[in-house]
C-alpha cells in the first residue's frame, strides 16, 4: 500500500538521521522568523456607477472638472443654419430652447454632456407627435440604464432602457430613429464610448485615499504640538494628584488661547518641554492629493488653475488659461455634441441643416474672434462670399458682388 510505503520511508529516514548532539546550543534568535509581503494594490471597480460615486459625488476634483466643463457647454449659444440662411426661428430651434417641461435648453444640455463625461455616453430620446412626425419633445437618459443591442452585422438595431424589473426597448433599426447616441471615442469597444473617468480613475483612487489617510491621521494619529515630561528630584516618575491639578490649572489659565498666544512657559520642579510634530511622511499625503488631483484635471482637460489646484504655472494667467479651456475642452465637445443632435433632428425635418455653437457670443474667445474678423475684412483678395465662408455664416441671397 501507498500508506505503507510512506510510513517505511518515514521509519527508515528516522533510523538513518543521526543522533543530535547534547551538547548544541539554542541560539537566541532561532524562533524569530522575519516575514515580509507585499501589499497588492486594491483599486475600485470601473463599472459606470461606481466611478461615478468615487469621482463625482465623492470627488471635489472630479465634481467640480465635470460641473465646469458640462455648464461651459451648456451654456454656449447655438444657431441653426443651412447653405443659404441662418434661422432666428424654426421648430428645431424653438425644440432645443424648450425640449421638455421640466427642462429648458441649458438643464438639457448640461445634463447630456454631464452623462457623457461620467459615461462615454450620452442617450437623446425624441417624443415624436402620431399626426405631425415631427419631435415634441427631447428627454437625456441615464447612461448607466442604457445597453445596446446589436444586429447580426454588428450595428445596433435596438438599445434597452432598463429601470429596476421594467425594461423599455427603442427600436433604432429605421432611417429615423428615437434614440441619439453619442459617444466618445474607444479604441476597444464598438458599441461604448470610453469616459474620461476611466484614464483618471487611477488618480481618483489616489486622491481619495490620501483624503481617508488625512482624516484617519486626524482621528486616530493626531499629535499634540509637545509634551510636558516631569522627573522627580528622588526619580519619581508619577506626579500626586495635587501636582497635576496645578499644572493643568496653570496651562488653561496661562498658556492657552489667542491672548496667552507665544507667551512664554516658566517650568519648574523637574518639568521639560519636549515639542512633537508630524513626521515627513505623515504630511506626504499632501502632495500626493495634489499630484492627483492635477492628473485628474488633465484627464477631463480643465487647466488646474481653473479648479484651484496650487503649484500649476504652465499658463502665464488666468485669461489664458480660460481661453485654452474653451478653445481645447468646451468648444470640441460643445461642437461634435450638436453637430450630432442637428443631424439627427435633421432626418424629422426633412431639411438638411447644421446646429453648432456661436462662437461670435463666446466671451472667452471675444479677443480671438475680433482679431480674425479683423484680419477676413481687412484682405482684398477675396470675395464677400469667401469671407462670410471663413467666418462660417451662410451665402447671402441678395446683394452680394463677386468682384468685392
């Protein structure tokens, strides 16, 4: 037997081994035996909800990037144009200003762009009227509710909205259909555009931890500016009752608040002052929030200065540093955003026209905007047409001379 063959090897391996000599000493650090490991990484989930508790609601960083750079957007105006005219009224435009009862244009808008930098995505649901066929109503669905469902060629022919047990399914298989769907680009997902949350989710983690290690150093490691350590004359090492009440009576009286602030301590009867502090590691956890938080910035493209992170210098000022930030973050957003809501509002109205943001009533950009209309009106090589085409305004109908 197996058992049998284990046990004889057993017996003959304690017959060979030799006797242990009597005369061995035990050595004083035998039973102590160093074990060191290392730590794994713990990082947080990178599902939709729960980067949106840790970065969003749980973040001021990554509160305050989304906020600025969904209600930037939000607010910028947008105009309704085609080859030859730019409307000051029409029933997209009179859609977009008021999409839904609750919500005017901006709540809309912002409430889009805020989905598709937590998400990736951004879900538009058009109420279409039976008698018309023309929208009534615009309506922003949550993103983390939202699956797509795609077709035997890959392309999605539905997306299911799914609200507890409940699941509400838009067919999108038509030439017009309910759902808008933008998304930011992934190289590695063809159906799901990838949220910046994602590339800071790292530095997310980071910025809270060091948050939870501040207030757990404040709560359970705090140390008290110094320490008063008293030796008795005979080398007492305890103070009588007596004693303590005076000292501390004495401290609160003559010691302590803003009128006895830098006075100075007289100590007597064998007291000395020992001062205590923090170690530098136990204040690391400062620079450390801030180094994530500038990365988390970087992520969502909002210049650190702009969310009052100390220590940024890459811009000469202030103004120059909003301006980057309308003319590298809000304005792409802003303008791929309603290029792709005017398109698909196009296919009810049967109309092909363009809805972009007017960069004419952007402030931040006035300085930029008055130098190229300055340098257009200025050149005598082109026509008024060309003109009008740089600056993105339509053709005129009517007294334009080709020759100017």
């Amino acid at each position: 037997m197996v058992f049998d063959f284990l046990s004889r090897r057993g017996a003959q391996a304690t017959e060979m081994a030799p006797a242990r000599p009597a005369g061995v000493k035990a050595s004083a650090t035998g039973p102590v035996v160093a074990h060191m490991t290392s730590g794994r990484v713990a990082w947080s989930p990178r599902d939709t909800v729960t980067l949106t508790k840790q970065a969003f609601t749980g973040n001021p960083v990554g509160f305050r990037a989304v906020k600025l750079i969904a209600e930037a957007a939000a607010a910028l105006p947008l105009v309704l144009q085609d080859d030859q005219t730019r409307y000051a009224a029409h029933p997209l435009l009179r859609l977009i200003t008021a999409p839904n009862p609750a919500q005017g244009r901006a709540e809309l808008f912002e409430a889009l762009y805020g989905q598709l930098l937590l998400s990736g995505d951004g879900y538009l649901e058009t109420v279409v009227g039976e008698a018309t066929g023309l929208p009534l109503e615009l309506h922003v669905l949550r993103s983390d509710r939202m699956s797509v469902v795609p077709g035997k060629d890959g392309w999605p022919v539905a997306y299911d909205y799914t609200v507890g047990a409940r699941k509400v399914r838009f067919d999108v298989s038509g030439d017009l259909q309910a759902i808008c769907h933008i998304r930011n680009f992934h190289p590695q997902d063809d159906h799901y555009g990838l949220s910046p949350l994602q590339a800071a989710a790292q530095a997310i983690d980071v910025h809270n931890a060091a948050s939870r290690w501040s207030k757990g150093l404040l709560d359970n490691a705090a140390r008290p500016s110094g320490a008063i350590v008293w030796r008795g004359t005979d080398g007492q090492g305890h103070m009588t009752s007596e004693q303590y009440d005076r000292l501390v009576s004495e401290m609160e009286s003559n010691h302590q608040g803003a009128r006895n602030a830098g006075r100075p301590m007289l100590l007597e009867g064998g007291l000395d002052w020992k001062p205590m502090g923090f170690s530098p590691s136990d204040m690391e956890f400062q620079k450390t929030k801030e180094a994530a938080a500038r990365e988390i910035a970087v992520a969502f493209g909002v210049p650190p200065m702009l969310l009052g992170i100390p220590g940024e210098a890459t811009y000469a000022n202030y103004a120059e540093a909003h301006r980057a930030f309308y003319r590298l973050t809000v304005l792409p957003l802003a303008t791929r955003v309603a290029d792709a809501v005017g398109r698909w509002l196009s296919g009810f109205a049967g109309e092909a026209v363009t809805l972009k943001p007017d960069l004419d009533q952007v402030p931040a950009l006035a300085t930029e905007r008055d130098a190229q209309w300055s340098r257009v009106a200025q050149t005598d090589f082109l026509t008024t047409a060309e003109k009008r085409a740089l600056l993105g305004l339509p053709v005129l109908e009517t007294g334009e001379r080709e020759d100017e």
